[in-house]
C-alpha cells in the first residue's frame, strides 16, 4: 500500500520489497508450504516494535504480491480481506 504519511525513501521501500520477497519465496517460505501442503506460501505478516507488515501473494498469479506495511495498530483482518480483494481486481484487468 503507497499511501503513508510521511513518505518512506526508496531505500526503505526497496528494502520491504526485499523482505517480502524473502518472507514468500525464501528457504523458510518453502518449509512453511511444505508443511501446510500448499505449492507456495500465500501470505506471511510480520510484526515488530510499533509497525506491522502483510505480505500476499496473488491467487491467480503466483508472481505477482502485494505488501502492506502499518505503522502503529490495524486491523489486519480486514487488511487482509481488502488487500485480497485488490489483488482480485489486478488479475482481473
């Protein structure tokens, strides 16, 4: 999600991207499907001192995932649903 007040750098960015990939596709990523039986890990959220972020990969689209980062408390629940629901609309066009 892109709307953050205030802006992160692109460095702060570049390294979420990082991490999301990690946390969808790294060596963990892979145990954790294993292990659910799943051929990927569809989602993974990560919450540290005072900010949280989801991780989603598209259920149409195994390459394509969206990352959310919260500063402070949300809702992930409906983060989630929301963030599902836009990756929907991506896949369809």
């Amino acid at each position: 999600c892109a709307s953050a007040d205030p802006k992160r750098p692109q460095e702060a960015l570049d390294a979420l991207c990082a991490s999301a990939s990690d946390a969808l596709n790294g060596g963990h990523a892979d145990d954790m499907a294993q292990a659910l039986a799943a051929p990927h890990l569809a989602e993974a959220i990560m919450i540290g001192a005072g900010e949280s972020h989801v991780f989603l990969r598209s259920q149409h689209d195994a390459q394509d995932a969206l990352f959310c980062s919260f500063d402070g408390p949300a809702d992930l629940t409906a983060s989630i649903a929301a963030s599902r629901s836009a990756l929907d609309r991506i896949a369809a066009g």
